[in-house]
C-alpha cells in the first residue's frame, strides 16, 4: 500500500510512540496489588485484507479479529497471551508489568466477538508492593503449562516462573538459566518467545526460548532449549529485517514464530515463519519459510503476541495479539486464523 502524506506521519508517529513505549515506567502507583476489573470494548474486524474480501492467506484462512479499547489508564502495552482455555480464557502479561485475564466471546459460528471478565494485576516484589521500575517488569514472552506460567523479560534479562492463580498472582518460585551467553543480550531485544516444544518430541515438551534481535558474529538471533534431554544454544537465522516477537510449537514439532519489521521506506509489517523442528537443535541455525507476510494494508499494529490451539471441530488455530504502546496513534488487535496443513 502507498501511504498519503497524513498515513506516512502516522506510521512515524507510530515508530515514535513505538521506540517511547520501550523506555516508559509502568502505569500504575505503589500500594496493593488488587485484581483491576477491566472494561473492555471491542469491535469486530471481519477483513483482514483492508478494502478486500478475501480470507484465505497461504496456508492460513481469517476467521476473525477484534480491535480492543478501554478508559481504563493501565489498559494496554500486551505483550504475550496464551490461552488456558482453548479459544476461551487466557493469560498475558504487559510489557508495564502487568497480568491480565480474561475471555474471548464468540458467536454461534465461533468467531470473536468481544472479550469478558477482563481484569488487570501489577506484578509484586517480595513484600507483595507493586513494581514501578520499568527494569525489572519488561515482560515480553510467556508461556503456560501444569498451572505454572514462565515469562521472559528482558533488560533486566531473566526467565522466571510463577504459580497461576488470577486471584492472586505472586511473586516468582523459581528462575532458570536461559544459557543463551548473557553478555551478548540486547537490552530492549531479549527473549520474546517462551515456549514449550512438544511432550512427545525430541524436547519432550522442555522450554524453548527465542530472543528478537540478540544476534551471534553470523547475525543469526540468539536462542537456548532450556530444559529436556538436549539443551542447549541454538540460533534462528535472521530473515530480512525482521525481528521475533512470540513463538509456539505446532503439533508436528514445527516452531511458528511472529516476526515483525519497521522501516521508514517500508512502514509497519508483521509475518508468521514456520521454523523446522529439526533445525531447532543444539548448535543448529534453525530456519523455514515464511507462511505470511502483511503490510499497513492489512488490519495489523505492533504485533507481539501468538498461541496456537486447536479448536472443538479439530482445526487448528492461530491467534496474535498486538502492543498498543499506550500510545493513541497504535490499536490493541486480537487477530485469528485457520492454519490449514495441506
């Protein structure tokens, strides 16, 4: 799409907003933690292609989306989900070092309509005190299993676990060794992507971790399996330029990876990359093709969050989320596909 004069200061705007969101401290004030009750409204997206009709990408079929907003000042800045509740409930984290649940309304054909019961929590020290400094609360990747959630951070470079409990969300139990060398760990470009591989894999369903732009001597991006049998440090090689924002296995052990890209002569982009799971190996440069790329035509912002899940008739489903940045000029998009396997 070529952009007007007023699209292109927008995109730059956005960039802008983009690059202020990285450094902002976290909304919000000392005292309790309570649980925010959140209204949230959301407005259908039926097109994914901006002006066109057509739903079939590829590989992958547009279902549907929701443009999400809210009055309240904590709302936004979402930097990854993952649902506990196939296409139902989730769980994210915000990059303002903030916890949100809630649930995906649908229709009677199942596509998105709204979203219920969402609520924020701040993320607490020891003594149970909100966070404020933006440091230690950059939340940037997740990842959900036997009701623990691990979350990526970066700057302060860290991958940690927590209890699940959206009544009460507490402070970490455990910190892992990400491997990956820390020295090499860009400050704004750490680990986007936390993940399980497969249970039935060659992982057997150890955690994965993939960071956005902390590039090796080859400029590969740095990556670690971080527990199963054959840990270790890996790379993805790094295609064109974009940078990695989430990641999920598929159920055939492929790694699907959201990837996004910012240029001043190219604008806003996003793109899905299927990685071979037998690229994703100690020592290896992972790599595969590209499933889809999308452009300011297409009902895509800051795109920074993915999972994968399979829905009740057995397709599978992928769903993304964007970061608004807390900024007026980007949108809060939960965005869903069909990823058809023939």
């Amino acid at each position: 799409m070529i952009l007007s004069r007023r699209g292109f200061r927008d995109t730059l705007f956005a960039a802008i907003a983009l690059l202020a969101g990285m450094a902002s401290a976290p909304a919000g004030s000392a005292g309790s933690a309570a649980v925010e009750p959140v209204a949230v409204s959301a407005r259908p997206i039926t097109k994914f292609h901006i002006g066109g009709t057509d739903k079939q990408f590829g590989q992958l079929e547009f279902v549907g989306g929701l443009e999400m907003t809210s009055p309240s000042h904590d709302f936004g800045a979402l930097s990854a989900f993952r649902f506990l509740k196939a296409g139902s409930d989730f769980i994210g984290v915000a990059d303002t070092g903030y916890w949100f649940f809630g649930s995906v309304a649908r229709d009677a054909d199942g596509r998105p309509v709204g979203i219920q019961n969402f609520r924020m929590q701040q993320m607490v020290d020891q003594s149970g005190q909100p966070i404020d400094e933006k440091r230690e609360v950059d939340a940037e990747g997740l990842a959900v299993k036997d009701g623990i959630a691990t979350v990526g951070f970066e700057r302060n470079h860290r991958v940690v676990q927590f209890r699940i409990d959206p009544d009460n969300m507490k402070v970490p139990f455990r910190q892992l060794d990400f491997l990956a060398p820390a020295r090499e760990l860009r400050q704004n470009r750490g680990f986007e992507t936390v993940t399980h591989s497969n249970a039935n894999g060659q992982h057997r369903g150890g955690l994965v971790v993939v960071s956005e732009k902390s590039l090796d001597k080859a400029g590969n991006i740095y990556a670690a399996i971080i527990e199963g049998p054959r840990k270790g440090v890996f790379t993805v090689k790094r295609n064109g330029d974009f940078d990695i924002t989430d990641g999920a296995f598929l159920p055939d052990g492929d790694l699907l990876l959201l990837e996004r890209s910012f240029t001043m002569t190219g604008g806003l982009k996003m793109r899905l990359r299927r990685i071979y799971g037998e690229s994703v190996e100690k020592g290896a440069v992972a790599d595969g093709p590209v499933l889809l790329q999308a452009d300011m035509g297409y009902q895509i912002d800051n795109m920074e969050g993915l999972d994968v899940w399979t829905r009740d008739d057995g397709a599978l489903m992928v769903s993304l989320i964007s970061d608004d940045n807390q900024s007026i000029l980007q949108r809060n998009l939960y965005l869903e596909f069909i990823l058809h396997q023939d």
